[in-house]
C-alpha cells in the first residue's frame, strides 16, 4: 500500500482496528450508518490516536452514497468490511433483517468497488460459519454449515467474496474467521457499546456488575463440557484489530482469496469467563441458568496456527488482562456512550451525501 494510499473502514464508528490503522500511519475513512453505534465513538477514536479521520453518514445498502465516498477519496485502495448486524440471538428473531442487510449490503458495496476499480478486501467473517465442528481446535479446513442465520449470512458473503476473486484473479480478499471479541481498549475510552439490552455474553455480564441489569441469563447447563456449559474462545479486541492489520498488509502479496482464523487457541466455558470477570471484580455476579439459545453449538475454539505462520500474527493478551481491560471501561463509562456530549457531531465534522 502507498503512502498516499487510504482504507475505507465499513462500519467503523468505534473500530479498534481504525485505532490500529491510524497508529500503523495508515490513512483512514471511515463509513457508518450509527444504527448500532455513536459519532462519540469516533471521537475517541481520534482522542486515542492523535489524529483525525474522515467519517461519512451512509449506509452500504445507498450504491449512490457509497460511489460518492469513493469519487471523494480516488486514494481509496483498499476496504476493511465490518458494516452488518451481529447478533446470533437477535438473527434467530428477524433473519429477513439480517440477510437483506449483511448479504444485500455487500453485494452492494462489492459492485461499487468493481466500479471504481478497488480490489483489496478485508472481510468481518465469524467462527460461526463453522456450525457444530467435528474437530477442536477448529482448523479453516473445517467444513461450513452454520447453525443460525447470522452465521449463514456470513458463510454466504463468503462465498460470494470467494466466486468473485475466482472470477477476476485481480481481487484479493482476506476472510477473518474470528471468535468472540472481548475487553475493551487499555485506556479505557473506547470499549463494546450495545445499545439497549447487550447481546453477548461480557458486555452483559459487566452491566450486572454495574448494577445495571438484575441478573445475567446462562443458557444451557446440559453441553458435553467440563461444567456444562458452552466453550468459546474469548480475544481481545486489540489483539483481533491487529490481525485485521496483518491481513491488510498481506494482500500486498495478491494472494487471491484466503481464509484466517483469529482466536487465541484457548477455549473457556461460559462459567469460567463468569469466574475471571467476577476475579476483575473483586466481588460475585448474580447469574441464573436458563435453557438453551436457538442456535447456539457446544464449542467454538480456533486453530490459530495458519494465522500465526502466514500473517506472522499471535493473540497476546491474557484473559485476565482482557476481563480487567472491560472491568475499566465499563467502570469509566457506566452508560456506555450514551450520555457522552459530542453523539451529534457538529456539521463542520460529519459528512453527509
């Protein structure tokens, strides 16, 4: 990538890996439609880094609004595609939503950058488009099928993503298979915003410490592990946002379309990410046990070693480290960033099309 070159980041609002952009010297526009996510984000964002990055209001569903990001910024050469809806729970609710907007959305952003000639890629994929894996750790050979129409709709970019570069040995494209994000940044600023009630397992379980929510819901005791419950394998945002980074860079190699897990290699049952939070604590966290979520599988834990050999990247962070860095963040944002001065960015700022 040349110096003069810039990285458009889909769904960027609160990305660490722009963080990871921006301390890399990279040159950074962001696109988002802030339905999951606040103009504060960004601020911080800019705050963390020292520097400041280009933001445009706009959904990748808007082919007009995307081309004119790209006649706006011709530096654009490359894309780092985060932009969708991420929830399995939610996604067995209303899967019409999640594969209008994450399949749809894509496509849609794909044929803009056919137009204006990009043809790097970075891909948000998931270790959910392994479904129930018959091997653990899960290695990329692993066969696809998931289990919920989140990871479906991630499986199906993929193939999408996969034909294309097939098609036009031009395009390159990373697939990043990663896990369960989890932490926040070391400085406390910047950390998982869910708006309304979380999702995921952490950031609902540092509400309960924060006294915001009652009592964190464990669903299902009765899987084949040690306790009972479901095994994932927890990565730190930072450690993940770098790994994007490392991906990024490899495409300057044009290797065609490849396939990366990003996981630490370390599996941890739902009641022991209780047990480490509860440690950064100091105190115990009310939970209950509840049955199982549709679709949810007994155990997702990576095989990092492709990752590690060929983008010469290895998770670093601790699950310690990783329980202590969210404990800081929620504690220094009990809202989140909902009460933060700055969600309504001044038009000098904001960018719309």
């Amino acid at each position: 990538m040349s110096a003069s070159s810039s990285v458009l980041v889909t769904g960027g609002a609160g990305s660490h890996t722009v963080i990871e952009l921006l301390n890399d010297n990279q040159q950074v526009v962001i696109i988002d439609n802030l339905v999951n996510a606040s103009y504060e984000a960004i601020r911080r964002i800019e705050l963390i880094s020292g520097k400041k990055v280009t933001f445009y209001k706009v959904d990748i569903l808007d082919e007009k609004a995307l081309l004119q990001v790209f006649a706006n910024h011709p530096e654009i050469s490359s894309v780092i595609h985060f932009a969708g809806l991420k929830a399995v729970g939610e996604s067995t609710r209303i899967p019409l939503d999640y594969y209008y907007n994450n399949i749809t959305g894509t496509i849609t952003l794909l044929q803009v950058m056919k137009k204006v000639g990009v043809k790097d890629i970075v891909f948000s994929s998931s270790a959910t488009v392994y479904g129930d894996p018959p091997v653990i750790p899960i290695p990329e050979t692993s066969p696809l099928g998931s289990t919920n129409p989140y990871g479906r709709t991630k499986q199906f970019v993929e193939s999408v993503i996969r034909d294309l570069c097939t098609a036009n040995k031009d395009w390159n494209a990373a697939l990043l298979r990663y896990f369960n994000p989890a932490g926040a940044h070391s400085s406390g600023m910047l950390g998982e915003n869910p708006l309304g009630v979380p999702n995921n397992l952490m950031p609902y379980l540092s509400q309960v410490a924060i006294r915001k929510r009652e009592c964190l819901s464990v669903y299902g005791k009765d899987y084949p592990t040690k306790d009972g419950t479901a095994i994932r394998d927890y990565i730190h945002v930072t450690d993940l946002a770098k790994g994007h980074l490392a991906a990024l860079k490899k495409l300057a190699d044009k290797p065609g379309c490849v396939e990366y897990n990003l996981g630490t290699g370390h599996g941890s049952t739902v009641l022991e990410m209780i047990q480490a939070f509860t440690k950064a604590v100091g105190r115990d966290l009310s939970y209950q046990i509840g049955d199982r979520r549709a679709g949810d599988v007994t155990n997702l834990t990576a095989d990092p070693s492709k990752a590690n050999k060929e983008l010469n990247w290895t998770a670093e962070i601790e699950l310690e480290e990783t329980c202590a860095s969210l404990w800081n963040w929620q504690c220094k944002n009990p809202n989140g960033l909902e009460d933060c001065p700055g969600d309504a960015p001044p038009e000098s700022i904001i960018s719309y099309l």
